[in-house]
C-alpha cells in the first residue's frame, strides 16, 4: 500500500513538473481533452436537464390523467402524417360527458371539463389584452393541484349556478391591480362583471403551457353568457384524474368504453374522439434527444482524440527527458510495472486535469444560465462522475505505449542516454 502511495506521489510530481516547465505545451495539449469533456458532458447536463424539465411539467398535470378531446396530440399509429380531415367533423367533448365519467368511472376520480378563449380583462383604466380565460368545473383545483395565493376557488355550487366569479393568475393581478389587493373587487371580461374570489400563486413559465400566472379561470357554466362553446371549437376537454389505484391500461379501457357507449358507436366503428395521454408528449421528444445526444459524442469525441494524442506526446517526450532517471530507477530494483504504472498515473493525472477544467466551464455556464432563466440546468454526480471516468480512461489509453517503452528501457543504455 505505501509503495503504491509512493508511486502516486512521484507520478503527480513528475506531472506537476512536466507541466511547469513546458507550459505551453501543456496548455495546448490539455485544451482538446478539456473541449472534449465540456462538449460531451455539456449534452448530457442539457439532456438530463431538459428531461427534468419536462417532466416536472409534466407531473405538475399528474401522470395519472388523460385528456379526451376531438384532435387526437399524434398521428395515429402507422401514419407518418397527421390527417386532420378525419377529426374535422368529430363532436366536442361535452359538460354532460364529464359528469357521466365521474357517475359511472370506478377508476376515475375526477373528470373536470374546460375550454379556453381570449379576452381582454379590465379594472378601472387598467386592461389585460388577449388574456386565456379558462372555462373550467370546479374540481379543476383539485385535478392540476392549483395553489390559491388569496382567496379560494369557486365551488361546485357556485358553478352549476353560474355565479360571475373569477381566479385570477398572479400576472394578470400585477398588470391590473398593482399594489392593490384584488379580493372582492369586479373585472370585466367581455365585457362582464365578474367577481375576483382568489388569486394563484405565481409559479413562472411553463413548456406545456400549464402556468396559471396568465390566466383567468372563471365557471363553465357563465362562461355560456360570454362565448358560444356548443357549437364553435374552444379546446372543449375533459380532463380525468385517474385514482392512486387505478392501473393506466384498465383506466383508458374504461373510458374508452364509457364514451363510446355515451356516442353509441358500433362495435367495428372507429372512435370519434381521442384519449390524449401525458408520457405521449414526452415520448416526442425521445428522438430529439438521442440525434443531440449522438452529436455530442461526435464533437466530444474528436476532441478527446485529438487531445489524447496530446497527452501521449507529452508522455513520450517526458520519457525521453527522463530516461537517465529510469536507467537509475531501474539499475536500482525497480520493476517494469513500477515504470509502467508511474507514466500512466501521470497520464491519468494530465488527463483529469484537463477533465476538471472541463467540468468547471460547464459548472460556470450552467450556474449563469439557471440565473437568468427559469429553467435550471445543473450537473448531477452521474454526470459529473461520467467526465472524470471519460478523462481517466483517456489518460490510461494515451500513457499506455509512451509508459511500455519506458518499462522496457535496458538500464546499462538508458543511463548512458544524453
């Protein structure tokens, strides 16, 4: 263990002074292994990163729910094109559809039905142009787990009654009421009077648009007085939750089955709506991330290479250097693998430098991007440990010929070397 220690020692002082004394060498050969390691590293950091993202979008809807709708999110299943001709002529999703779901679901525990318009919403001289407005059920704030700020939601009642009250996204507050607290005080949308009963926590940008921050939600039933949404396309969805229990593949059944019987469709005919689930959205991006994932192995790689030769022309001419020293190591008992190892922990050691380096920029770059974004991407210890592997197998490969000659130098001839 101690000799081991030992050659350590000796390899990272040799190294330390290879790399004093020919700086510019140095620099040079290290920045390949350096832009290697920053390229590949760099696409694995992006990737897991925008997968993160995702997917934290993505549960913030619940990977339990499904979305049925008349435009199915994909084409269908051994189609390269999206033939929207065949959904053109489908129905909407109805109100009476949803509370049918929840009535004769055993899997499903909540089944909420929304659309969406734009307005633009005032208070006083203050006005929010092309505002969402969200036409939704009341069991919406338990179905996407919305987090109220002030106030509260509408309740089930208050729905079916069509009472003009709103919730209102933390944007939306800031643009028309400032300072002012917006409880209890009368929005226009559309013109309407509508109560303010609560407000959403602001949450930032969102990449399937599930941020309520620009939002009004206001109750379906009202929002008949506002829009016509029977017999003009407004997104019309229903939204089910599926219960904790629920297995995904009994739960689509079941409301497959539902729904065709409420669109009484025969057996052999096709369905005239679609079950638009989450992971299909995640899915799409699968085949984005392998061709950057591939592309960053490409780049890297030619930098790695090319700063892998570097280290071996390090090595070969720090053998040349020292070979009056090995002929001494060597007349003195060392053995051929001490000579071995020695080289190859010092080409190890170049390499991880360089690694180091690489993992730093991406370190810095990462930490500046996540601070003037709403998006963060970090390094994780997988990748982190990726790098360092990537750089040490580098080094071995690179001090591995320049380390056998050396270990095969005749000591008679290598102390007699000039």
């Amino acid at each position: 263990m101690m000799l081991l220690l030992r050659l350590i020692f000796e390899s990272f002082s040799f190294a330390g002074d290879s790399m004093r004394a020919n700086k510019l060498r140095t620099f040079l050969s290290l920045l390949g292994i350096t832009i290697g390691i920053f390229a590949i590293i760099s696409v694995f950091t992006i990737i897991d990163s925008l997968e993160n993202y995702i997917r934290s979008n993505l549960n913030a809807l619940g990977s339990n729910m499904v979305y049925i709708q008349k435009w199915p999110w994909t084409p269908p299943e051994g189609e390269n094109e999206y033939p929207w001709w065949k959904y053109q002529n489908r129905p909407f999703p109805k109100l009476e559809e949803a509370e049918t779901i929840v009535r004769n679901s055993q899997y499903s525990e909540y089944a909420v039905f929304l659309f969406g318009f734009s307005s633009t919403v005032e208070f006083g001289n203050s006005s929010a142009e092309r505002t969402e407005v969200l036409a939704t059920t009341s069991d919406l704030i338990d179905t996407w787990s919305l987090d109220i700020d002030r106030g509260r939601y509408f309740t089930d009642s208050e729905m079916r009654s069509g009472a003009p009250m709103a919730v209102v996204g933390s944007e939306i507050v800031n643009r028309l009421f400032k300072e002012d607290n917006p409880i209890g005080k009368e929005i226009k949308v559309n013109g309407h009077r509508m109560l303010v009963i609560g407000t959403y926590k602001k949450q930032g940008s969102s990449m399937v648009g599930t941020s309520m921050d620009k939002r009004v939600h206001i109750p379906v039933m009202y929002a008949s007085n506002l829009v016509d949404f029977k017999t003009r396309e407004r997104g019309q969805t229903i939204n089910v939750k599926a219960k904790p229990s629920a297995k995904r593949g009994e739960f689509t059944a079941e409301l497959e089955g539902i729904m065709r019987s409420l669109h009484r469709l025969k057996p052999m005919e096709e369905n005239d709506f679609a079950i638009n689930e989450m992971h299909t959205i995640s899915d799409r991006f699968e085949p984005v991330f392998n061709v950057i994932n591939v592309a960053g192995w490409i780049i890297g790689g030619f930098s790695i290479v090319v700063g892998g030769f570097g280290i071996a022309n390090i090595m070969f001419v720090s053998v040349k250097e020292r070979t009056r020293l090995i002929g001494i190591q060597k007349a003195l008992g060392a053995k051929k693998y001490f000579i071995l190892l020695q080289f190859i922990f010092e080409a190890v050691f170049l390499s991880l430098m360089g690694g180091a380096v690489g993992l730093f920029l991406i370190f810095i770059g990462t930490s500046i991007f996540s601070y003037v974004s709403d998006m963060t991407i970090a390094m994780n210890a997988g990748n982190v440990i990726t790098g360092f592997m990537i750089s040490a197998v580098i080094g071995i490969l690179s001090g591995f010929f320049p380390a056998l000659i050396a270990s095969r130098l005749d000591p008679v001839k290598a102390m007699g070397a000039v």
